[in-house]
C-alpha cells in the first residue's frame, strides 16, 4: 500500500502520516531514523489540544509565561505543558493541562490519551508505552469576563462595565 496520493507513481508528492500498518521500522538495515524530543513533544501537545475540553497546556508559571509572549508578539509554544523521552522505538509522554468546567476528567484523560497515542504513533512510527496527564487547574467561564475587566471595573476599552449583571 503506497502512503502517497495517486497511487505508487505519483512523483514528487510528500509522504502522508502513515495508518495502521507499521511495514516501516526506524532502525533498519540501511540506516537509523531518530526523532528529536522535540518533535514528539510538538505533535503530543497538538494532539492534546485537539481535544474539546482542554483549555489550556501548562503549569501556572508556565502559562503566565505563554501569554506574556503572545502579549510581545511571539509565536505560542506547542509543546508548553508537554514532556516526553524518545528511545529508538518507543516513547513516554507526561502531559499539564488545565481542564474547562464542566467536563468530566477521567473521560477528558482517556480522549486527550487515546488522542496522543494515534498521532505520535501514526506520525513518527515509535510505540507509546504511558502517557501520564496532571491536571492542575480547571478554566472557570467567568475568568473570560474577568481578564477582560481591570480591577476597578474598567473594561479594556475605559468604560465602566456594570456590577451587577
């Protein structure tokens, strides 16, 4: 089974993320392909951000730290909240997420596991041997309306937003 569009003699099309199948190993008899953290930590944390009921990634310290660079102008960090360890053939991914209200945590840890494990297993081809999720906050709907707000009820915009709603 050919991974490129238009069957095995399309040319210079770009491989896609491999399915099921795993014909294809990282260490073979013509060489060794090795995958940087890094590069697991990115596709882990878009992973995990694919699913509803993740509000964000993080610890506190380090999503303070998030929204004061998107505050400057930077690029937002994919793998912020993401540790992993790459072997050869297999990795760990460790996981910070804070959870929207509501939504029930074990099953919201299942969704964001099943989730990480699909995608670095079908994008980089290693076994995902755990994938441990701390959950260390829970995003109230009204810190929203809140942040909006300065503390002396001012909105961003200089009007007095109303007390009582």
């Amino acid at each position: 089974m050919s991974n490129r569009p238009g069957g095995a003699g399309a040319t210079g099309t770009v491989p896609r993320a491999r399915t099921q199948e795993s014909t294809t190993s990282l260490v073979t008899e013509k060489g060794t392909t090795s995958i940087d953290d890094g590069v697991v930590a990115k596709i882990a944390g878009l992973a995990a951000r694919e699913v509803s009921g993740v509000h964000a990634m993080g610890g506190g310290a380090a999503r303070a730290l998030g929204s004061m660079r998107g505050i400057v102008g930077g690029d937002r960090n994919v793998s912020q909240g993401v540790s992993v360890e790459v072997g050869e053939r297999q990795a760990a991914v460790d996981l910070d997420l804070v959870a929207e209200y509501g939504t029930a945590i074990p099953d919201l840890a299942a969704a964001v596991r099943k989730n990480v494990i699909g995608a670095v297993e079908r994008m980089c081809g290693l076994e995902v041997t755990e994938v441990n999720i701390r959950v260390d906050d829970v995003h109230l709907p009204d810190q929203d309306r809140d942040r909006d707000r300065g503390q002396d009820g001012q909105s961003r915009d200089g009007e007095q937003e109303p007390r009582v709603q």
